[in-house]
C-alpha cells in the first residue's frame, strides 16, 4: 500500500500534466468553431462589398483613348476583302486623378468607395500604315473611330465629351457612348466616337483633352497605352496600396494623404505602339491603386484566434506550476471552466469589434475575461497574492498578443522573440522543482 501512494506521489505530475494536455486538445475544438464564425461573418462584408458595388460600380480600368480604322485586307480571300481593324496608340497620354473616397455602409459592414475626377490629355501623331504592311487605299477612313473604355459604364454619371484639336487648330466636340456598331474584337463594349472628318491620309497631329468623373470601389487602374504616358493620382486617403504591373516612380503617403506619380514607355508595357487584326491584352499592362482598409476587424480576429493555442497553453501552464509550487490542487473541471472562458474571450471580441473596432473590442474582452478568471481564482485559492500573478500572467498574454496583431512584415520576428523569452520564463521558474520528490 506504501508502494502505491508513494508511486502515485511520484507520478502525479505526469497523470495530472497528461490531463492538462487532453484538455488542451478539447479545447482546440470551440476554437475551431471560432474561426469558422470569424470566417462566416467575414464572407457576409464580402456580401456587403459586393452589393454595394454592383449598387455604386466596381473596380475600374481606364483604356484610351484609342483610334480604330477598319481596313479592307485581300490577303486571306483574294476575290473577296475582309473588313478588318487597325488600331494606333496616342504618343502622349496624361492623365492626373484626384480620388475622393465615400464610406458606406450595408447593416454594420463598411465598404470604402471612390469618384475619381480625371482630367485627360495628350495626342496622336502621324499614322504610320507602311509599319502594319497598309496602304491608304486600303483604309476606310470615314469609318474611323476614337474607342474608350472603362470596366463599369456604371460608374459614369454624365456623357464623356473628349475635345479634339488639329496643329491648325480646328476644334470640335466628340461625344464617347456606346455604339453597338463599333464594337470590334479588340473592344467588345467600350465607349466611342465617330472620327470621319478628322481621320484621312496625311492628316495632321491630333490633340484630345477631357475631364471625366467616374465612379468606383476597389481598384483604379490605368493602361498605359500612350507612347509616353504619365500617370498622377492623389487623394486625401493614408491608407492606399498601389498594385498592378508597374509601382510609382514617386509617391508620397502621410497621414493628410498620398500623391503618386508613374512615367510609363512604350518599351515597359506588352502590346505595340499599333496593330491590326491581333488581339492584346491591355489590361495586363495595367496599374493604379486601391483604397486599402487597413487590416479590418475579421483580419485581426483570425490572427488573434491562432494564437488562442498559445495563450491557453501558457495560462494552464501557470496553473500547473502554482500547483506544484504552492503544493494546492486545481480541479480538473476548474480548468476547463477556465478555458471556456479563454475562448469566450474571441466571441466577445468578434461581436464587439464589429461596433466599436478592432482595438476598443480588444480591450474590453481582455479587460473582461481576465477579471470573470481572476476573480474565479480568487475565490477558488483565497490568494491575494496568486491573483495578482494571475492578473499579470493574463495582461501580458493580451498585451503580447494584441502586438502581434498590429504588426504586419515584423509579427514572425517578434513572435519568435517573445515564444523565446516565455521558454526563458518557464526554465527559469521550474527549475527549483524537486522533481524527484514528487514535489508538485
């Protein structure tokens, strides 16, 4: 009988830590579950997003302006033409772009919209038809046309009227609509005008100009089809992420905005300067930006819950070595109480981050949790003094976590660091253990 309580005496430690570890795993469970309703509830703002979108206008891509002039080619089927089309890429394009970001809102869910007020100009030089093999009989210029186009013709509350000019300074209006007649296997759908009195053999440079307001959410993309094209778009946003083929030659990103400059050749894109009969992909070449939310509530929550493990882990831990330490015993039921309670802590903070922010939700669940653990603690141990190592216990794992949580390119690095220094901590505390005594 002596053998057996002594055996038991020195194994304690283990059944009671192979508990702990069974208990750990349950508890990976309702986690789980968490991060399944953190994902629910974030594909209901992508619900929102995408309703309001298709309400407002989507991402947008500016094309053009271009010229397009149908040409008869006899190559194929000698006895009879083809009408096809040749096309010729301005060689300048300026574009500058003031964005002026709008928040709405479907139910709780906040979606970042924009009307982009765009002024355009630049010019188209001399047509080059010996490069593509034409020749001027073969051109049906009082078919030309002027294409441009736009990703969502939602977005456009008023007609675009781009003004055009000759070096003798003829001046005329063009007004871009859609013309089901001019859509051509390189421009399904875009916006165009007719071009026949500005268009013939030999015709002079052509200078265009326009302002244009369009609406959008997400991206503003710009192709760069002029042969030098220059691209400027400001806004009073901190937050923006310029994406696409080609990044900012100079930006400037403060708290009262950013203001971006890009400077784009003919050499640094994938389509020629003209064409005829191929189709290339324009949008491929192109940039912009994107009125970026910085990392939203969901974000943040799902990086806190995987490092639910963690905290649960360290908060039994320190259960473990108080018992052990102060030789007192911890129900096996107290500790899952106090787990459940660890992960209410990411429903509370789900719930509440969705009204008040990321960080005040933090703040109260932590501020939450910790008092309903110490105070169950407390009442368990009549210990002032395991309470307040509680309390510190719990602060710290809060703090550290919501650190992390904040940081984006450094969270790995300062993760590792701080896993290192609680490694640190708990060597440094248990190592007075008698283990050998079957001391807890």
């Amino acid at each position: 009988m002596e053998n057996t309580n002594g055996f038991w005496k020195n194994s304690r430690i283990l059944f009671k830590s192979a508990l702990i570890c069974a208990l750990i795993l349950l508890l990976l469970i309702p986690t789980a579950f968490i991060q399944s309703l953190v994902s629910e509830r974030q594909q209901r703002q992508q619900d929102a997003i995408k309703e309001i979108s298709a309400r407002w206008a989507g991402s947008q891509t500016v094309t053009g302006p271009v010229i397009g002039i149908p040409y008869l080619d006899a190559t194929s089927t000698p006895a009879q033409k083809v009408k096809r089309w040749a096309y010729f890429l301005p060689d300048k394009l300026n574009m500058n772009t003031h964005l002026l970001p709008e928040k709405r809102y479907r139910g709780i869910f906040q979606v970042i919209v924009y009307t982009a007020e765009i002024d355009i100009r630049g010019s188209f030089d001399s047509l080059h038809l010996e490069e593509l093999g034409l020749s001027s009989s073969d051109m049906l210029w009082k078919e030309a046309a002027l294409f441009f186009d736009v990703t969502d013709v939602q977005g456009l509350n008023e007609d675009i009227v781009m003004h055009l000019q000759t070096s003798d300074h003829v001046t005329q209006s063009a007004d871009l609509t859609l013309r089901s007649k001019l859509t051509t296997s390189q421009f399904k759908a875009p916006l165009s005008a007719s071009l026949p009195d500005w268009i013939t053999p030999g015709s002079q440079s052509l200078y265009f100009s326009s302002a244009i307001r369009l609406k959008g959410s997400g991206n503003l993309l710009f192709v760069p089809s002029g042969r030098e094209t220059k691209i400027s778009a400001s806004s009073a946003w901190s937050t923006p992420s310029f994406t696409g083929s080609i990044l900012p030659d100079l930006r400037t990103v403060k708290d009262t905005g950013f203001i971006a400059d890009w400077k784009v050749l003919a050499l640094n894109r994938k389509f020629p300067q003209q064409w005829k009969q191929d189709y290339y992909d324009l949008g491929g070449s192109a940039f912009g930006v994107n009125l970026l939310v910085p990392v939203d509530t969901y974000q943040q929550t799902t990086r806190c819950v995987k490092y639910s493990i963690l905290i649960i882990v360290l908060t039994f831990a320190a259960f473990l070595l108080i018992e052990w330490i102060y030789s007192l015993v911890i129900h096996a039921f107290q500790y899952v109480l106090v787990g459940f309670a660890l992960c209410i802590f990411y429903t509370l903070l789900l719930s509440l981050s969705e009204y008040f922010g990321f960080g005040p939700a933090y703040v109260t669940a932590a501020a939450a949790t910790i008092g309903l653990i110490v105070w169950y603690v407390n009442s368990l141990l009549h210990s002032s003094k395991i309470s307040l190592f509680v309390t510190f216990l719990l602060a710290l794992q809060y703090g550290f976590v919501y650190f992390l949580t904040q940081l984006e390119d450094y969270a790995l690095l300062m993760g590792s660091i701080g896993l290192f220094i609680i490694l640190a901590l708990v060597m440094y505390f248990s190592r007075k253990i008698k283990w050998e005594q079957g001391n807890l």
